[in-house]
C-alpha cells in the first residue's frame, strides 16, 4: 500500500495556511492509497515558558475538536478517492504523560493513528524543543547536558520512554522520526555514531516486544542540517526483518512535502510496509 503516514495541516502553527485539499489531492495525483492527517494536539499551558515559541509549537487547547471534525469531513469528502486516516502526532511529555492520557481518552474513537514523538527534552530551565534551531538546541540544551554525547543519550532515554508508554494504546501507533536528535547535526559538535547505534540496537527488541512501529520519516532530507532520512538505512532494514511496521511518513508541512522521499522509501522496501499497514 502507497500510505503517507505523517502529514500536517491547516491547524498547524509552524506550517503553512495552504487548504487541506491541496494536500490530499497531491497525494492522489502521486497514487497514495492512505493518507495520515497527523497533526500537533494543545501542549499543556506554560509547557515552553517561551510564549511566541510556545504558541507556534500547537494548537489552541480549544481547536482540538474542530481539528478532529475537520479530519472526519476530510476522510469522507476523499471516500472512494484515497482513504484518509484520523490521526494526531502526539507528544510524549515527561511528568504531564496524564495530559496526552486524557486527549487519549477523549477522542480514542475517532483516532486510528498515533504518530509518538519525543519533541522535548528537560533542563534546569524547564522543557526545550530538540528540533528549533541550532542556536536554541546550543544554548539550551549542550550548555545544560555539557556535550552532546549526554544530549543523545538523555534524547535515546527518552525515546525509550516513549515506546513504553505508547504501547498500551488501541490504534495503530508509532515511534514519530526516531532520529529527530540528528535534525542539526551539520551545525552542531559532531554525534557519535558508534553511541547512536548502539542505542539503536537496543530499541529494535523494545520496538518488538511492544508492538510499536517506527515512522520513516523523510523530512530530515529537507533540511540543511540534516541531509536525511530520520531514519537510518541499517535502523530501518533491522525493523523490517524483526517485523516492526515500518510505516513512510513526509511530515509535510506544506502541499509541495507530500510524498517526498517516497522514491528512497521505495526503493529500500519495496513500497512494503510490514505489520501494521493491512490493519
Ligand atoms: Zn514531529
Ligand atoms: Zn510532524
């Protein structure tokens, strides 16, 4: 199945205002067959005491429900034409887990995927974003955790957290561009790679056990810093034989993402997603 996985929308307050069917449509014009709205739900109030950065990072509390009846008149407005999926990518927030608990609890019904994301990392400062800029991530976090071999390992830490903590959820679910930590990693001292594989490593089995998929997230192509997948090939080949559903996601922010680095998806899976994309 032909399945983008990890989109964003309209509610989002860091992407783009383009409508929705600009989106979908573009799917369709690429042969999507599935296509996951995954949008950003409300943080809790005074999460990033930043208050510009924290207004841009999610939605009002109170547009929560409107994002779910828009992604319900999406998903029958495309019937027959491409099959919309309800999801949010929600955040894994260390010491509020009970917030996305109750957004959960909420709208569970209506939600058939869960992208899982570790988008912040404590300080003595309180919560930091790991995907800003890197000035932000150089003065927030590497003067905080000292270097960058404590930073990847804390970001691993969490990651781990996460899986846990998402396992225990009804729908589809997966672990949101794994290896989001490497977003600027062109800008910042260099990541061991030795570390972050072996950190790795030790996921795949937890992936299993758990019964937690991974998103192939492409966006990291699309930034500078970067330069690739958030997902490493070896990481990724690993998932696939051990069974994890290895589900592609653009993270489109704006129509033009839509199924952006599919073809390198494709290429290493033969479009073959696993367990978890028949469901
Ligand atoms: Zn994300
Ligand atoms: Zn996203």
């Amino acid at each position: 199945m032909k399945w983008d996985g990890h989109t964003h929308t309209p509610f989002c307050y860091h992407g783009s205002q383009a409508a929705q069917e600009l989106y979908i449509d573009r799917a369709i014009e690429l042969d999507f067959e599935r296509y996951t709205l995954s949008e950003h739900p409300p943080l809790p109030q005074g999460w990033i005491d930043d208050i510009p950065l924290f207004k841009s990072l999610a939605m009002p509390e109170h547009e929560l429900p409107d994002y779910i009846e828009h992604a319900k008149r999406m998903k029958r407005l495309f019937e027959g034409r491409i099959e919309v999926t309800v999801g949010l990518e929600l955040d894994h927030l260390p010491g509020q887990l009970d917030f996305t608990q109750a957004i959960v609890e909420k709208w569970h019904q209506d939600l058939e995927d869960v992208v899982y994301s570790v988008h912040y990392l404590p300080t003595a400062g309180g919560m930091r974003c790991i995907d800003y800029t890197p000035d932000y991530s150089r003065e927030h976090l590497l003067s905080y955790y000292g270097t960058m071999e404590n930073v990847v390992n804390e970001y691993y830490n969490h990651v781990e957290a996460a899986i846990e903590w998402v396992s225990q959820l009804p729908m589809r679910k997966r672990i949101g561009h794994i290896n989001l930590i490497e977003k600027f990693r062109k800008a910042l001292p260099e990541i061991d790679e030795q570390q972050m594989r072996q950190r790795l490593e030790t996921i795949i089995p937890l992936l299993v056990k758990k019964n937690v998929g991974i998103d192939v997230n492409t966006a990291g192509s699309r930034v500078e810093t970067c330069g690739k997948p958030y997902v490493p090939e070896w990481f990724l080949a690993e998932c696939r034989k051990q069974g994890v559903a290895c589900i592609y996601g653009s993270d489109s922010h704006k129509p033009e993402h839509v199924g952006t680095g599919w073809e390198w998806f494709a290429k290493k899976t033969g479009g073959i997603m696993n367990r978890g994309d028949s469901k």
